[in-house]
C-alpha cells in the first residue's frame, strides 16, 4: 500500500511481501493447460485437502469460480436461487445468464443471509413447465453486502437438508470464508462435506495478487477444467502465482484476526460521528455505514480521498472500509487523526 495513502476499498488491493515473492520466484512450474504445472498440483491438493474434498481448480478470479460451478451445476434453463444482496447476482455481469443459461431467484434475508424456510418456499414445481427448475441453492459466507457477516453453521445444516429433498445443489461462494472461519473456529472439513462446491478466493484477505480455486468432486472439476478452457481461462506457468496461494495458506489465515480487531475499532472511531445514521454489525474485516440522505456518499469518498484515505460506496449514501493486511496500527492511528479532522 503506499505509504502517503490508506487504501481501505477492498482487501484485493494488498501487494505481496517479500516471503511471497520469493515464494512466487523460486516455485516450480510446467504449463498448466498441459496439466504439468506441479505448483499449481500441489496448491490444488492442498486446498482440496484442506477441505476434504475430491479435487481443486486454480482459477484468474472469484467470479470465475463461482461461474465455473454454476454451469457444472445447472443446466440450460436452470435456476439460482440466492440472496438478493450475493456477488452472483449483483457483481458477476450477468453471468449465469450468459454462462449457464439459466435464471436466479433472489430472496430477501438477513444482512445476506437465507434461511432454509426461505429455500423451501422458493422451489419451484419441476412439473410446471411455465417456470424454471430450481437447481442450485448459492450461499456467501461471509456476505460482503452483509457487512461481513457470517452465516450460522446450523442454518447452513438446514438448508442442505431442503436441498437433498429436493434435488438441488448447493454451492458456497466462499470469497472470504476463511475470514468466517478464524472467528467460528469452525472446521472446513464440515464445510466440504456439506457443500457440492466451494469457491475460494486467494487474493482478499489471504494476501495474494491473484487467484481463487473451485473445490468439488472429480468428476464436477474436471467439468469445470473443459469449461475454464472454453472461458478462456486456461494458463501455463500459472505455478509462479499458486507459490502465492500456497504461501498465503502456510501463512496468513490465523493473522486475519487482526484485520477483523482493525475493523472493531474503526467501527467504534467512525460511530461516533454525527453523520453515521446507521453502523452495520462489524463481524470480521468489512465495515459498512450509512449516511443521512442530505449526505451522499460518492461526497464523503471524495473528501476522505482529498486526505488519502480512499473507500467506496456501496449505495447512494452507505460507505464501505475493508481492512487487510497491509493496514497497520499505524494506519489506523492516521485513520483516526483524518477522520477526526475532516468535516462532513
């Protein structure tokens, strides 16, 4: 991060440090689409054991991941069915439209959050050819637009349960899990029992410049594998960036703790300002608040942009900070000194 500024609009903006890019330097590498890369092999299994599933794909993004599953999952004139506030829907272009051919239900839960009452309401009767057949139930845990909010490990229990009555799949879209993890103490290998797919992503909080792995069965990655190809998406020494992803596993899943204490206490910094009309429930590394409607908040971002601390909107007047791991105590005491002298 430059040292002139304080950039909390996403965790993706970290840069790797030294370890990791000796890490990325002296990996290993073969070519990818040839399946020979032996980083990239070890960076799947590693994963994919992690979470004691069958096998991993390392992919260029989150949204490719989460796509991937999609269309593995769904066939033509399928549909999602997801929260209104999940990445698929809101952040992905369109793509389960474009990528899977099918629709998405969106439901309205709690900060992101469905319940497995909501799940059950919303599937369709597979013998009503006017609607889509429900296929897919897709999960985000933790929910950025929930404030980072982590979904309750018994509700997710209830859910797949609705699903296996059903005969529907059900993907997690885990961006940020591990987040959710280092707060539950939760074990993944619960996790990969549950879910058909998971979708894991290296370059928020664990630190890495790119890449983000899609945890399934053999036979669904390798589905996924044909389709990462027709995407575009096959690369060759791609081993110089899973010595990051590996790195990042070894390395910084426990110290994402420290991100979350930082959210803590700019939450507790920015509350006690006249203008917060509302603060979201700060849960791990995502800070979320509201303005009142005389204030916009593309107008704060610009103000606290002027003092080098940069954020971004996440509605007409709510404004989202993201810590990571390049955000210092340092930082925070400089955060606390601009907020404190830039008037609203």
């Amino acid at each position: 991060m430059d040292k002139n500024k304080i950039d909390l609009r996403s965790d993706t903006v970290t840069r790797p440090c030294s370890q990791m890019l000796e890490a990325m330097m002296t990996a290993e590498v073969g070519d990818d689409v040839f399946g020979d890369d032996p980083t990239v092999q070890k960076l799947e299994k590693k994963t994919a054991d992690l979470f004691g599933m069958d096998a991993a794909l390392f992919c260029a993004s989150g949204t490719m991941t989460n796509q991937l599953a999609i269309r593995t999952l769904c066939p033509p004139a399928s549909e999602v069915i997801c929260d209104e506030f999940s990445h698929v829907f809101l952040y992905e272009g369109g793509g389960v439209a474009l990528n899977a051919f099918s629709s998405i239900k969106t439901l309205k839960g709690n900060r992101g959050r469905i319940s497995a009452s909501q799940v059950a309401d919303s599937i369709n009767n597979p013998d009503d050819i006017h609607k889509p057949v429900s296929r897919l139930v897709a999960l985000e845990n933790t929910m950025n637009k929930g404030g980072g909010s982590i979904y309750d490990f018994q509700e997710i229990l209830k859910i797949k349960q609705v699903c296996k009555e059903n005969n529907l799949s059900l993907h997690l879209d885990g961006a940020r899990l591990f987040n959710a993890l280092v707060e539950t103490n939760e074990n993944p290998l619960d996790f990969g029992r549950i879910f058909d797919t998971i979708s894991i992503c290296l370059s928020k909080g664990l630190g890495c410049p790119v890449g983000s792995l899609l945890l399934g069965t053999k036979e669904l990655i390798e589905k996924a594998r044909r389709f990462r190809k027709v995407m575009g998406g096959g690369w060759r020494q791609a081993g110089y960036l899973a010595g990051a992803g590996i790195y990042a596993l070894d390395n910084n899943i426990e110290r994402l703790k420290e991100d979350h204490q930082r959210a803590k206490a700019i939450g507790k910094i920015i509350s006690r300002k006249p203008y917060v009309k509302e603060m979201y429930p700060i849960e791990t590394n995502i800070v979320i608040f509201e303005l009142p409607e005389t204030i916009l908040a593309k107008d704060f971002i610009s103000k606290m942009a002027d003092h080098n601390l940069l954020s971004i909107a996440f509605d007409k007047h709510a404004v989202r900070f993201v810590t990571h791991l390049d955000f210092t105590d340092k930082h925070l005491e400089q955060f606390e000194k601009i907020i404190n002298s830039v008037s609203i």
